[in-house]
C-alpha cells in the first residue's frame, strides 16, 4: 500500500471516525483503524463492536491495499504536523511508514483480516431527514437517558418511527422526555428501536445544524446513519421499551406559567444549599406565588420566591432539582408551563412555542 494525502484531508475523517475506537483494549484490533484503498478511494474504518464508523475520502492511490494501525497513534501523528503538510504513507514488511517532511514515524500494524466488523444490516425502513432536525429531536431528550441502569433497555434512546413521524423518548424511570418530528417515512405501521448511549452521544457529535439529508436505515439488530462520506452503524438494544403514552399525565389541572430563565436562575439559587447526594428541593405553590426551599444535612437552609402565574390550588411537592434544570436548560425559549394534579402527582412540563416536545418529573419525597 502507498499513497500520498494532505494533513487535513487525513485529519478530519480521522477526528470523525475516532470515537469508535475501543479504549480499553478488550481487542488488539479494536484499537486499530482498517485503512483500505482502491485506485481512488480511501476509507477509513473504526469500530468497538457496538458502533462502527466508516469515511471515505476520493483521491489517487499509487498503490491500493489494505492494513490496519494504531487509531489514536496515527490521529495525533497527523494532528502534530504543520497545517498544509504532505503525508507519504507506506506499508512494508508489516510496518507502516508515515513520512512528512524531515519527521518520520514507522508503526506497528496488524492485518486487515484481524479487524472485526459489525454484521452486514437488513434493512428494514429507510427515511431521510435533515442533519438539524435529528440533532435537534436528540438534543431535547437524549439527557433523559439512564447510565448503567440494570434494566438495560433504559440506557439508550428509543426511536419510534411511523408514517412522516419519528418520534424519540428517553427515561431513567424517575423522568422522561418525548419530542416528535416529521419526516419523509412512508411506512404503514410503527417501528420501535433502541439505539445504546454510546451511538447516541456519537450520533449527537458527528451531526450538525445543517439542512443536509441523512439517509436512516433501520434493520432488526443496526440502526445506520448515512452522512455524504461517513456512516454510522450502531448496535440496537434488545428490549421493550416502557409505554411512555401511560406516564404522560393526562389530568393535570393545575397550570403554572413562568419565564424560563428566571425560573432557571430561582432553582440554581435555591439548589445550591439542597442535598448534594438527592439534590431534593420543596415547592410550593400559591395564588401566583412559587416558593423554593431547599436544606442540606449541615441544617442550612434555602428559602427562593419567584412570581409567576398561577390560580390553581395550594400545592407543596418535592422534586430532584436536576432533573428540572435540565428541562430549563434544554431550550431557548422565553416561557415554559407545568401542569400537575397535586402533591403526589408528576409534572407535565411544555414549551408554548414547541408543542412537539413534551417533559414528566415524577415528584420525590421528601
């Protein structure tokens, strides 16, 4: 194998494709890239079993082949060099030379029949859909997604889709969050899936705020993400995935409607003197009155009032903290509304102007 490539023609497919790369070297191969080129093409493959990254980049190979090197090795070897430098890769004797300019770096390799691939994916469904809103409908829910849950189909992120819908719900079971955008998929009935964190966080880091389409193929075990060079091929978690039409709260009578970011600013005041471990804060509702009081096992106390509007009943519920700042925190808009029925009840969290999102807290107590 031997070809010549600028740096950053390198660099940037490298940067896209490393968060494949398996860190705890379960595999020697894992934490490879497979290099394989044609007479004009370049394709560079990353995978740790679970989620396989794949880039190909077009241009003139003086001599085709394929091998396998170090990821990492290699990313910081081109990230090293001057903006606009040469690189001269070579194989030879089970060794890979990468040359430019004066510096000269030889590493080991391993061959490309050693490197693992995730099994070839029967496509179900395909759709397409632009680049910002897959970001966007993942932004507004992925961080309701459990970590490390025993029930291991929390741990991901559900993807419903349905005739020009998909939908995307996340839960960790003490809070959940749905959005629903349309799409071009034409398909008669509804497919589930649930895509792992770690393809989600990748999905989220490789998309951007373009109108770009993305082509989904949704198959039996993969889901892949087909971007113009790269594609992304994840694992699905084997599970059923909780009823999230059952948690949505349906009579919740009591309305409170506050601006967003004061009541963001009130809940970080508040929180800073809550339970560092249960981050629980104690809520009570008046006539256009909201009061925030939160203590710690110090005996410190909080007591933060903020006004809002609101002419439903007297309520005092207990809540994480957290899980409502990252609702606050998860959109830019100026007011936000919760409903809920009483003290014992979950609220129902919604934006005014992004009807197609829609947030539950359950209450803590405390």
């Amino acid at each position: 194998m031997k070809f010549q490539i600028e740096k950053e023609t390198l660099l940037d497919p490298l940067q896209q494709i490393i968060g494949a790369v398996e860190k705890r070297q379960t595999m020697p191969a894992l934490s490879n890239v497979l290099i394989r080129t044609t007479e004009n093409t370049l394709t560079l493959t990353a995978t740790d079993l679970e989620i396989e990254l794949v880039n190909q980049v077009a241009m003139i190979v003086d001599e085709p082949g394929e091998i396998t090197v170090p990821a990492r090795k290699l990313l910081d070897i081109s990230k090293s060099l001057p903006n606009e430098s040469i690189i001269n890769f070579s194989v030879n004797d089970n060794k890979a030379l990468v040359q430019s300019g004066r510096s000269r770096f030889t590493l080991a390799t391993l061959p490309a029949n050693d490197f693992p691939s995730l099994d070839t994916i029967n496509s179900i469904y395909e759709f397409e859909i632009t680049q910002k809103t897959l970001r966007d409908i993942i932004d507004k829910t992925a961080f309701a997604m459990a970590q490390q849950d025993v029930r291991y189909y929390l741990n991901g992120l559900m993807l419903e889709v349905s005739s020009n819908n998909l939908r995307a719900v996340a839960t960790d079971g003490h809070r959940l969050a749905y959005c629903e955008k349309q799409t071009n998929a034409d398909i008669a009935d509804i497919k589930q899936v649930i895509l792992p964190r770690k393809g989600v966080l990748e999905l989220v880091r490789l998309l951007n705020d373009s109108d770009e389409m993305v082509k989904i193929i949704l198959g039996s075990n993969h889901l892949q993400v087909e971007f113009n060079q790269l594609r992304l091929t994840s694992k699905l978690i084997d599970g059923r995935f909780p009823d999230y039409n059952r948690v949505m709260p349906t009579d919740s009578n009591n309305i409170i409607t506050a601006d967003r970011d004061q009541l963001r600013q009130a809940l970080i005041r508040a929180s800073i003197l809550s339970n560092e471990k249960y981050r629980g804060i104690r809520l009570t509702l008046e006539n256009n009155l909201i009061k925030l009081q939160a203590q710690n096992p110090d005996q410190e106390e909080a007591d933060v009032e903020l006004e809002i509007d609101y002419s439903g009943d007297n309520i005092e519920i207990g809540f994480n903290v957290n899980y409502m700042l990252d609702v606050l925190n998860v959109s830019g808009s100026d007011t936000i509304q919760a409903a809920l029925r009483d003290s014992n009840s979950s609220f129902l969290l919604t934006y005014p102007d992004q009807e197609d999102c829609k947030y539950v807290i359950m209450p803590m107590r405390l």
